[in-house]
C-alpha cells in the first residue's frame, strides 16, 4: 500500500529539489505551492498534536525514502544524497568536514550564535524584518549548505550529477554571505561592537573562498527560484551525469 508521502512525491506539480537550493524561509518565498517539502511539512498525520524532534525526523526520513522511490532515474543521485543527509549516521563526513571552507562557515556560525545570545533584551529575540533577522536566519545555514556543496563536489568525481547540487548548493551559501554582509554593515552603522568587524572579515573570506571553489555557483540557475527554464535546465544537467555511465 501507497504512503501519503509516496504518494506526494508522484504529483507532477512539484519542482525536483526546489528545496534543496532555497533559503528554507517559506513565509516569504512565491513558489511554495510548488514545493514538496512544504506540501509535506503540511501532511502530518495529527496536525494538531505537538510535533516533537523525533516525528518530524522520522516523517524525514520516510519523505526522503518515498523521494528516491518514486523519482527519476537521473535525480536518484540527489536524491540518495538528502536520504543520506537525513541521519547523522549516514551523513558524509570526510574529505568535507574539516576542510577549509568548512571550518570557515562553522566557525563563523559559532561566532554569530554566540553573538547572537549575548545580547541583552529586546535584541535577544530580532524583530521580524530586522537585520538581526536575517542573520541569526542565515548563520546555520550557511555552514550546513557549504558542507553540502563540499559533500557533492567531491561526490561528484564519481557521480557526475551532483556537481549540478554543488554549484546550487554554493549558490546558496553565496546569496546567503551577501545578505548577511548587508545586514552586518547595516548593524555596524549604529554599533561600535569589535566583533561585527570580525564576523564580517569571517564572511568576506568564506565568499572568496567559495567563489574559487565554485567558480560557476553565481551564474547557476536553480531550478524554480531563478528561472522558470531552470527547471529544464537542472534535469538536463543531472541525466547528463547519469547517462555518462558513472553517477551510479
């Protein structure tokens, strides 16, 4: 017998991946109606029972298992991969963690959480549309989203159409390094504190760094979020891996 969520993964409707390569805040994002995760963060079987940490990964990872069920061949190698990243056990580790860039984004990370918590009331709870916001919003993510990058770049030797969820990934953590920069700078008009210039050198150099790693991040188009044609684009790039012969 069919899941709920096998059966979700079928509907054509949704966008392969949108969101893997968004910046996961749903309030603000257009094409929700277009996204599976969103469709089955919807799905649960008793919406008006509190969710705890272990239902939601569980309904995780049996998402993530009807994903690379029911998907196309071609995206099996995406899929498996955020099957993977569902459970710490399974979750790449080396060459990826401990590498440069990812010890830049978590050690940035720490230093913005621990930022973050240090300030007094009413900045300990950032206002909706403030640039503290968007920072704390942003300072995981960052991190999570260049260890992904690094996961599939080095996967991507072997499976060749997870380079297409690298350079989406590092697109990512690009987007998310310039938005975060503006609203450091916005903060440091109006605040002396030696540590914003700190965390701002932190995120200057991860840009570079990502930038020479993924050369091609900033001009790849994400399926949905970029471009319409994107969607297109992204399929014909990961069954191009696929048909090489190696992306299994």
């Amino acid at each position: 017998m069919e899941t709920p969520f096998a059966a979700l993964a079928r509907t054509p409707q949704f966008i392969p991946f949108v969101y893997d390569y968004c910046d996961t805040w749903c309030e603000r994002c257009p094409i929700t109606g277009r996204c599976l995760l969103y469709a089955a963060d919807r799905l649960r079987t008793s919406p008006d029972e509190p969710e705890s940490v272990g239902t939601r990964a569980r309904e995780g990872l049996e998402l993530a298992r009807a994903i690379v069920d029911t998907c196309d061949p071609s995206q099996k190698p995406v899929a498996e991969l955020d099957l993977a990243l569902c459970d710490v056990s399974t979750a790449p580790a080396e060459p990826a963690i401990g590498h440069p860039l990812e010890f830049l984004a978590r050690h940035y990370a720490i230093q913005a959480s621990q930022f973050l918590n240090s300030l007094p009331p009413p900045h300990a709870e950032p206002p909706p549309g403030s640039p503290l916001e968007l920072i704390a919003w942003y300072h995981f993510m960052i991190a999570a989203k260049t260890y992904r990058a690094l996961v599939s770049h080095f996967a991507s030797e072997n499976v060749p159409a997870l380079l297409a969820d690298a350079l989406g990934s590092a697109k990512v953590v690009l987007l998310a390094i310039d938005r975060s920069l503006l609203a450091w700078r916005s903060i440091a008009a109006g605040d002396d504190d030696a540590r914003i210039g700190g965390l701002m050198e932190l995120l200057e150099a991860l840009k570079t760094g990502v930038e020479m790693r993924f050369p091609d991040a900033r001009d790849f188009i994400r399926p949905g979020l970029d471009d319409p044609n994107g969607v297109r684009e992204f399929r014909r790039t990961m069954s191009a891996g696929h048909s090489s012969g190696r992306s299994e």
